[in-house]
C-alpha cells in the first residue's frame, strides 16, 4: 500500500532549501494554514444553513428534527484539515525555525495563531 510520505517529505524538503533564508514566504504558507484552519471552524453555522435552505428549496425533509451537520462537520473539519499530515509537518517544521536567526517576527505569531485553533478542535 502506497503512503503519502513520498509527497509529505518533498514539501519539507522544499522548504528547508527554498525558504531557509526567505523568512517572508515561510510567513505566508503559516498565515494561509492558519487562515484555512479558521475558515472551516468559523463556518460550520454557514454550511449548516446553507443545506437547510438547499434541503427546503428542493422540498426535502431534513432526516431528522435536529440536524447533525454541525456535529459531522465538525468530526470532518479535525479528521481532514486539523490532522492533515502535510500540514501538521510544516508547522512542525516552521516550529523548530521559531528562535533562530531566520524567523521573522510575524512567525511566532503565526504559530500561536496554528495551535489556539487545534487546541480548541481537541
């Protein structure tokens, strides 16, 4: 069986030779997965309405009285983005830059921002 440890390592690779002494694009990857981790926990209330009206413009019954959107979101949200092995590897990675001479000063903040959320999801 095929694991995704031939695409997750390459990425880490990639950074460390790329990004080592662009601080700025290291900046932005932390900032897009922190951005992308909030989109998905803000948005659940969004989605959740979004098929209620969907089921009541096609005139279908919700399966049930009290929806379990929300709950089955949420179940996806930390199986899928949260425990995503790519992403957790770069922020392991952006973690072990944090008090060195390449880290900018955005990083720290960025990482902070990474772990209040999947702290929250657990």
């Amino acid at each position: 069986m095929k694991t995704n440890k031939s695409i997750e390592r390459p990425v880490v690779t990639k950074i460390k030779r790329e990004y080592k002494d662009e601080p700025a694009k290291f900046d932005d990857i932390l900032s897009a997965i922190g951005d992308y981790f909030d989109l998905f926990k803000t948005n659940t209330n969004k989605l959740e309405c979004l098929w209620l009206q969907l089921l009541n413009y096609f005139n279908l019954k919700p399966p049930q009285q009290n929806t379990i959107f929300r709950e089955q979101h949420y179940k996806n949200y930390k199986k899928i983005v949260i425990n995503n092995r790519t992403l957790k590897l770069l922020v392991e990675e952006a973690t072990k830059w944090r008090h060195t001479k390449y880290a900018s000063e955005n990083l720290g903040a960025y990482l902070d921002k990474i772990k209040m959320i999947v702290d929250e999801s657990r």
